[in-house]
C-alpha cells in the first residue's frame, strides 16, 4: 500500500498522456474524445466537457497544460484547433457556442495526479453507487491510496461535533470538485509564483545559453591580444 498525504504535491510523471479517471456519460463522452487528442498536439490535456442549454446551446471544454497552467493564448489554439474538429464529426444537430477555459481554482478533479495535488483540501463528491448507503460526501482529503484494484480516496469530514470518514475508490465517482476556501486559494498562489519562478529561471539559463553560442566580435579579440603584449 502506498498514500500520498502532501498537500501540495505534484506528480512530475503525470504528462499529457496521464488517463482521465473520472469521464463523462452520453454525448458529453463522445464529444471528450473528439477534444482530447485534438488538445494534444498543443501540449493540453482534456479535464472535463459539458454540454449545456446556456445560450441555446454551449458545449464547454475544460483544458490545461500538464503542470496545472492555461493561458488565454492556450485557450485561443484549442478553440481554433477544435472547431474544425467539431465540424468534421457533426455530433450535434442544431447550432452550438464552443467554449474553452481552465480548470480554475475549484477544479473537478478527474486525474490521479488532480487527486494527489488535492490532500489536505476540501471537495465534494458525486458517486456513481452508494458507498455506505451515500452517494454525496463532502470533507477534507486526507490520503490517496494506491491499490491494485485502483486508487482511493480517503477522506475526512465534519458533521457537527463528530468526525467521519470514508474510503472512496476513484474510479467509481460520478463527479469530484474542490470547494473554494481561503487555504486553497493560498496554495493555487504559492503554485503559481513557484511556476512564475520556474519560468523565469529557464528563461535566464536559455538567454545564457544562447549568449555562448555567440562568437566574440573582433574588435573584442584585437583589444585582448593588445593588452596581453608586454611593454
């Protein structure tokens, strides 16, 4: 047996190809898998599709890069790159609006690594079965256990005076979000200065590198030659 209890850990081996957990039902379900190897070839990977009545018709594709982050420009390729997509396969028979977002703080959770990077935070969750008579549970992540048969959640929540918990395998939740508290918002900050950090870092060392590859002007050489000759 194997848990995670790190609040803010982040699985570097959790790429594009990481596998949803938890995906969607009926149309929404065909649809996710027209979106997520058209996201692909940007680097993005599909969090979650939805389809809903919202100005006539909207479907609303949720994506982000590999380590969490979506940018307005990532948002622009993906929906330039999934319209066509859209168009070719014909899913719906009447007028729809696209739209392409990020996760955001309350994300769904639907990846092993979305679950991990979760410990220590608050969620709701949606079974598809009753677990102990209860489909709907809401509390504090406190591990993820990693089984054979799959992996688990295990959760913590407050019910009055009393404490309880629940074990929760992954795969069998119909739906899984974070609910927006303060420490979540402090821990999305800290990630995203830590990623600011990370980006300005390899900036630096790419401008450096690319300074190397320079050859020195020759006014440069002529300049030390000179002032190495002896008087």
């Amino acid at each position: 047996m194997v848990e995670t209890s790190h609040p803010d850990i982040a699985n570097p081996a959790a790429g594009v190809d990481e596998p949803r957990l938890i995906e969607e039902k009926g149309l929404a379900l065909r649809v996710a898998r027209i979106a997520a190897p058209a996201l692909k070839i940007f680097g993005l990977r599909l969090v979650r599709v939805k389809i809903t009545a919202a100005a006539g018709s909207t479907v609303q594709v949720m994506a982000e890069r590999p380590d969490g982050t979506m940018t307005i420009e990532d948002c622009e390729q993906a929906s330039e790159q999934l319209s066509p997509a859209f168009d070719v396969e014909n899913f719906m028979s009447h007028a729809y609006r696209l739209e392409v977002s990020s996760p955001g703080i309350d994300r769904p959770l639907v990846r092993l690594s979305d679950f991990e990077r979760a410990v220590g935070h608050e969620a709701k969750i949606e079974m598809a079965a009753p677990v102990e008579g209860r489909k709907r549970f809401r509390g504090v992540i406190e591990s993820i256990e990693l089984r054979p048969e799959g992996p688990l959640a295990r959760i913590v929540a407050a019910e009055g005076k009393d404490e309880t918990r629940a074990a929760l395998p992954i795969s069998d939740m119909a739906e899984a979000r974070l609910v927006l508290t303060d420490d979540l918002i402090r821990a999305a900050l800290r990630r995203e200065k830590q990623a600011l950090r990370q980006a300005r870092r390899g900036e630096a060392g790419a401008r450096r590198r690319e300074a190397a590859k320079k050859p020195q002007s020759k006014r440069k050489v002529a300049d030390r030659g000179a002032a190495e000759k002896p008087r």
